[in-house]
C-alpha cells in the first residue's frame, strides 16, 4: 500500500510543504475560474437562479470520492492513512448553522474569500478580515463551552457506510445517484428562477454522469477489502519480520518503555477475561480478537505521536493474530510481547510466592501458572518498577513516525 | 487614463500594470468542468498527502500567530490555543499554511489570465458599497465563528470529510446549507 506518501520521511519538510502549496495552487486556481471569487455568484445559490456553489461542490466531492474509492478497492490507497473529519455532532450541527447564516449576510466561505482577496475584490478583503476576527472570538471564547464542545455527540472517526452498516460501494453508488438528481434539479431550478436555457447546456455533462455511474458501480464491484485480505497484501513482508523475531520485544524493553516518559505505550491484552482477571500486566487493556476491529478507528482518530501498541497473550499465538489485525490496519509502531504474560512471569515474578507454576499440557497459548486469587494488576510482578530492574536486551522498537495527517484543514 | 497613454509610448509586453489588470476578460468554467477539475484536485490532495483541502485552519493559525507575539503568556493559560502555539511551538510550522499561501496564488493567478482582477465590489444592486463593506465583515467574521465550532470550513469539513464520507462532515454541510436558505428570504435586499 505505498499511497498516500509519506511525504515527510520521502522528501523532508520544505518539499513536503511546497507540495501542500502546489495543492494550494490548484484550489486557489479552480475555485476562481469557477466564479467563486465573486460574491454574487455565490449567493444567487440561495436564491435559487444560479446553482453553480452546488454544482462545483457536489461535483468536486462525487468526483474525489468515487476516485479515492477505487483506488481504496484496488489496494493502491491506504483508507487508514486518509484524514476522516472525526465527528462532532452538536458541534458540527450548530457550528454548520451559523456558517450558513454567515455565508448568506457574509457572501463567501473562508476559501472562496482568499480568492476573491487575491482577485482584487474589496468585499473578499473585509470578508477575510471579518473572518480573522471571528476566528479570535472563537479562540478567546472557546473555555466557556468547552466540555459541549470536545464531548457533545462525539462518535470518533466514523463513515456513512460504518454508521449505516453497508458496504462502501453501495453508499458510493447512492450518492453518486443523489448527486446526478441534485445536478437535475438544480437545473430545473435555474430554469424556473434564473431564466436559464438549458437547450443550451453542454450534452459533454450526460457523458460525465454516465462515467461517474460506471466508476461508482465499479467499486461496489471491487467490493470492501477485509482485513484478511489488507494482511495478504502485505503478508510476505510482514511474515519475514515475525520469523526474524523483529516485532517481538522482551518483558525488558517492554518495562523500559513504560518507564519512558515520552512515550505512550498501550498494552492490549487478548486474552479471554476470566485470565485477564487472574493476572494482568498494570495498565493494559482487555480486547478480545474480535472487538480490536472495533478499536481499530479509535486509534487512527488519536493524534498521539509517539503512542506504542503492544499486544500480549499467554504465550504469543493469538497476539501475532492481534498483531496481524493491527499492522493489517496501519496501526504505525505495533509489537508483540516475547514469551506472552508466562515469560512475564518467569522473568519479574521469582519472588512471588504465590503464584505456582504449573505447565497446562493443552495449548501453546495457555496460561503456565496458578494463581491464590483474581488478584488482577495487583500482584508485585504485574507491576515492577522500571527502575530497580535493569535488563539487557536488544531494542527493536523503532519509532516509526505518524504521517502528517491532522485536523484537515482545520487543525 | 494614465495607463492608456502608457500603452501607447511603450511596448505592450513591458508595461506590467497592463499586462497584470488589463487583460481581456474571459467567462468562468462551466461549473460541472469546475467540479470535476476540483475534485481532481482534492483527490490529488488525499491520495498523495492523506490530508484534505483546508482554508480556515490556515487563517486560524494566522491569528494565533499573531495573538503569540502580542501575549504569549495569554496562549500558555488557554488550552485551545496552547496546542498550536503553547511553548516553543510555531503555529504556522504546519501543512495548512503553504496550502492557503498556494490557494492565494492560485486564485491570483487564474483571475490575472482570465482578465478579473479589477479592484471591485460583488454586490445586490439595492445596497450601498460601504453596506456591501460592513455585511461582508460581519458575515465574515459569523463564518469564522461557525467555522471553528464546527471544526472546519466549507474546504476543510464540507469537500474533504464528505469525499471520505465521514458522517460529521455530511450532517455539517447540510446544516451550512440549512442555515442560509433559511436566512436567505430575510437578507434578500442584501443580494436582490
């Protein structure tokens, strides 16, 4: 999966920046030579004589999804890697509404006013000032509400198909369908209001349709891939590394990077519950096989840089099948516990009394020791202190850097 | 007047003013060829970068650039603003910032080749210049808000969460249209 690029690693910062300008160039270019650096234009929308802000946008958005999509079908574009807008509901609804009610009084939006700026138009200048000041407000303002802000309707990183429970390409055809009717009535509309010919409208723009609809039915054709088949993509690279025993770090330098203070390491423990309750590592969390799919988003939403997953079973059987999910699913820095929680044990647990060993015939992965009670993290050894043991290993953990995706253009 | 005698003493091609602002003026795009050509760019964008297109977070670490230099120990105590200019941190060391430098020279740029970069005012025919000033100010700074709020702009939220079909992003833009169509009949002098 080698798109999107990361550019940072590729190229380095300064290039990687005057890519963004070029995508820049490109907007800029565009909206203008759309017409939307005029205020008029942009406001007879609402009026119903001119629909051309729902035509570019509509049609810049089904053009890019049904195109993002393939290629996301086809295995060529990580969808992991993508920034998904994370939802905010309330924040999103009310904030939507007072953007409306600005872009009415207002006659742009933040980028259609940057162009009009730099096409000498004064009304654009006030409109940009204007939204600079509105934008301090927020800044200033943003403490008192806070909580409702960052909590109200909170849903994570989720899509239309995940909320709906369908398939990609069936969402994908759908809007394809809305569109080309919104595009249809949108005509009849200027027809009604603006007095428009539409004899006269270009017969290119039915060709266009029908290659949006073949497109779109091409990836409900390609289908979603599952995360088995993500894995089988990448399966000979990754299978060389679990038997050069690359991704499997000892409990010692799993310790010293709890103990590390810049980083954040996250323990998902994969076992069944009731061993989880007997004797878990401090800190780590229980997810079973199943439920890490569901986490999966939950991850790719958080921002954290230097966050370090680290699956653990009894042994390693079913965390190399966490790991298999994760790395499947471009979680970036995802290791494997050496030896599963039985070499924690032997390794951190010599002075525990309590807990026998007691080697369990049935199973590679199964639990070696006995334990007095369900104690949970609150045996000594679920919890040494990095500082009194100092053990040799050999690091594998190399950070890899999260790519340069952040809060889209609204970071 | 000046610059028509200009044209006449020297040669065309070295008299810039003419050549930036007075070049014959040509229509705009068939909007649907706009749309496909912006959804080509927005493609290019996530399939080479993973990121969308934005334009208010540029503005917003423009202003909190600023707000930096001003009173520092102010953006210290605010956690809002402490994630993008908190300590040693440059707000403007981020992706957004060269993407709304190229948006500026793009808009530039086509509207120089395309003969519309008279120094104007877009306005509905029964308001004053100096009304068409203050609304857009106004409007302009109630879109910042709402902009902020709803964690994005018409680029940011509208055309890059609804090409990835990210829920939010589509409930926003509903609300965005919502929200002028049901104010539209009662500003119509502003546009009619």
């Amino acid at each position: 999966m080698p798109f999107p690029l990361p550019l940072e690693t590729l190229v380095g910062k300064p290039l990687m920046y005057a890519v963004f300008a070029l995508i820049g160039f490109g907007f800029g270019f565009v909206l203008e030579s759309s017409g939307f650096g005029n205020s008029k234009k942009l406001a007879a929308q609402f009026y119903f004589s001119e629909m051309t802000v729902l035509k570019v946008m509509f049609g810049a958005i089904v053009t890019a999804m049904v195109l993002i999509f393939t290629t996301v079908g086809l295995g060529v574009l990580d969808f992991n890697q993508l920034w998904v807008n994370p939802t905010y509901l309330w924040s999103g609804i009310v904030g939507g509404l007072i953007m409306g009610v600005g872009f009415i009084v207002g006659g742009f939006c933040p980028g259609t006013s940057l162009v009009a700026m730099a096409t000498r138009k004064i009304d654009g200048l006030f409109f940009v000032l204007g939204g600079l000041f509105g934008i301090f407000l927020f800044g200033e303002t943003e403490r008192f509400y806070d909580l409702w802000w960052n909590f109200a309707g909170y849903m994570g990183r989720i899509t239309i198909p995940e909320w709906l429970g369908l398939p990609y390409g069936v969402v994908v055809v759908g809007i394809v369908l809305m569109a080309l009717f919104m595009f249809w009535g949108s005509e009849q509309l200027e027809h009604i209001f603006g007095g428009r010919d539409l004899k006269k409208e270009p017969r290119w723009r039915y060709a266009g349709a029908a290659g949006l609809l073949v497109v779109a039915f091409g990836v409900l054709l390609i289908g979603d891939a599952t995360t088995a088949d993500k894995y089988a993509r990448i399966a000979t690279a990754k299978e060389l590394q679990l038997t050069n025993r690359e991704v499997q770090i000892s409990p010692g330098e799993l310790l010293s990077t709890i103990g590390n203070d810049t980083l954040k390491t996250i323990i998902l423990d994969v076992r069944p519950e009731n061993e989880y309750n007997l004797f878990h590592l401090h800190g780590s969390q229980n997810i079973s096989l199943d439920d890490l799919q569901t986490y999966i988003p939950e991850i790719h939403a958080q921002q954290a840089l230097n966050t370090i997953f680290v699956v653990v079973s009894n042994d390693e059987k079913a965390a190399t099948q966490a790991w298999k999910t994760l790395v499947a699913e471009s979680v970036p820095n995802a290791y494997i516990l050496e030896g599963g929680i039985n070499n924690w044990i032997t390794t951190f647990g010599e002075n525990e009394q309590n807990i026998v060993y007691a080697p369990d015939a049935s199973g590679e992965d199964s639990l070696k020791f006995t334990f007095p009670a369900a104690l949970g993290d609150r045996y000594e050894c679920a919890n040494p202190s990095p500082h009194e043991w100092e053990l040799e290993f050999t690091p594998k953990i190399k950070l890899q850097i999260k790519r340069d995706k952040s809060g889209g253009g609204c970071g | 007047m000046t610059a028509a005698t200009n044209t006449v003493s020297k040669p065309k091609g070295r008299n810039w003013r003419a050549t930036l602002f007075e070049r014959p003026k040509k229509d705009y795009w068939h909007p649907y060829l706009g749309g496909l050509l912006l959804g080509l760019v927005l493609f290019a964008s996530f399939f080479l970068t993973g990121n969308g297109l934005g334009a208010s977070g540029g503005l917003n670490r423009l202003v909190v650039y600023v707000e930096d230099l001003v009173a520092p120990a102010h953006i210290d105590r605010v956690p809002y603003l402490l994630k993008m200019a908190g300590g040693d941190k440059n707000p403007l060391d981020d992706w957004i910032i060269p993407m709304i430098f190229g948006t500026l020279v793009g808009g530039f740029v086509s509207g120089w080749r395309n003969g519309r970069l008279q120094v104007e005012t877009n306005k509905g025919p029964n308001i004053t210049k100096r009304t068409r000033w203050v609304t857009a100010f106004i409007g302009g700074a109630i879109m910042g808000y709402g902009a902020r709020m709803a964690r994005g702009c018409t680029s940011g939220q509208a055309l890059s969460g609804g090409a990835v079909l990210s829920l939010g992003s589509w409930v926003f833009m509903f609300s965005v249209f919502a929200g002028a169509y049901a104010l539209a009949y009662f500003v119509r002098k502003l546009w009619l």
